[in-house]
C-alpha cells in the first residue's frame, strides 16, 4: 500500500496554528494588530505568495522593514507547528511508501518543508502550482498493482480526479482523525 500525504492542515497545522504566528510575526514587525489578517483576506488567491504579502503589508503600513527579514523569521519556527501524530504514523508506514504533494508557490512550500524537516521521510515530495491531479495519476500508475490512500483535507483535490484513471486510488478526507488505525483496517480487509 502507498500513502499520499497532503502538507498545508493534514502533517503541517497550517491553519490553526502558523497563520497566527505568521500574523504575530508581523504584529511584532509594526503592523497593527488585526491588520495582517485583513489583508489576508484580501489577497487569498488560489496561491499565496509571501513575500508579495508581508512587503504589501510593510508598504501599507510604512513599515521601514525588510520583507526577507519578517519572511525568515516567519519560517524559523515551522517545527513547531508539525502535525506530531500523524509523522509518528509515516514513519512507522516507512519512506518507501510515503509522499508528500503540496499545492501553491513553489518557492515557499519549498522553503516551508525545508524547514520542517520532513522530506528525508517521503520518497517524494512533489509541489504543484494549482491541481494535484496529474501528480496522483502518475503515481498510481508506477504503483498499479498496489492500493493508493490519498490523505487530503480540502474535498476540491478529490473532486478533480479522473477516477478511471487511477482504480487503485482511495481517499480520505482529514479533519484530524486518527489515521493509522484505520490503516490498519484497511491493510488487513
Ligand atoms: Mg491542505
């Protein structure tokens, strides 16, 4: 059997936990509290680019800051904010088994999961711009004869399968249930 983990709300408490650290961070910079999470809300695309958003916001503010500087900071604490249990369960289903497809900016997903320290326990980890779709595909091609468990937390990244192409495909949407249990059900039925 082969997992297919999601970052952003399933292994990482993106929005529960580092969003308001990362309007902390930028309260800490001079930003009025509150206004980081407005101007969220304003620029939330598809794709969240950081940096646009933290130098948007020193601008608005007149904040005499260097972006980079809140952006580093920013990220410095990206362990913290680690979804323990369910690594606890990677690591025990093992790397060979296990990867990671992000969805957004390259760059920051890049740099985010650098930080946290988990690519070592995926056997890939694949960041997209948009759609995961063509990314599950492929896998579960390459793993054909084996069942597929793709671990989401957004239902749009199920909707826009193609499930004829890939039979061996299962999904589970994540609201922080305990997962290996019923991975283990799932391995023994
Ligand atoms: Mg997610």
């Amino acid at each position: 059997m082969k997992y297919i983990f999601d970052f952003d709300d399933v292994l990482f408490h993106n929005t529960a936990q580092f969003k308001k650290h990362m309007y902390s961070c930028l309260e800490k910079a001079g930003v009025p509290h509150g206004r980081p999470e407005e101007h969220y809300k304003e620029m939330r695309g598809n794709i969240f680019l950081p940096k646009k958003y933290i130098s948007g916001l020193l601008i608005r503010e007149k904040i005499d800051k260097k972006a980079e500087d809140v952006y580093r900071e920013m990220l410095s604490k990206t362990k913290n904010f680690l979804n323990i249990e369910l690594l606890k369960t990677v690591k025990k289903l093992g790397k060979n088994n296990c990867y990671l497809i992000t969805q957004g900016d390259k760059k920051f997903h890049q740099d985010k999961i650098k930080k946290s320290g988990v690519a070592p326990l995926f056997r890939e980890v694949v960041i997209v711009p948009e759609r995961k779709k063509i990314a599950i595909e492929r896998i579960c091609r390459k793993h054909k004869n084996e069942e597929v468990i793709f671990i989401d937390d957004r239902q749009k990244f199920f909707d826009e399968l193609d499930l004829k192409k890939c039979p061996n495909l299962k999904t589970i949407l994540y609201t922080g249930q305990n997962l290996e249990s019923y991975f283990q059900y799932l391995s023994t039925t």
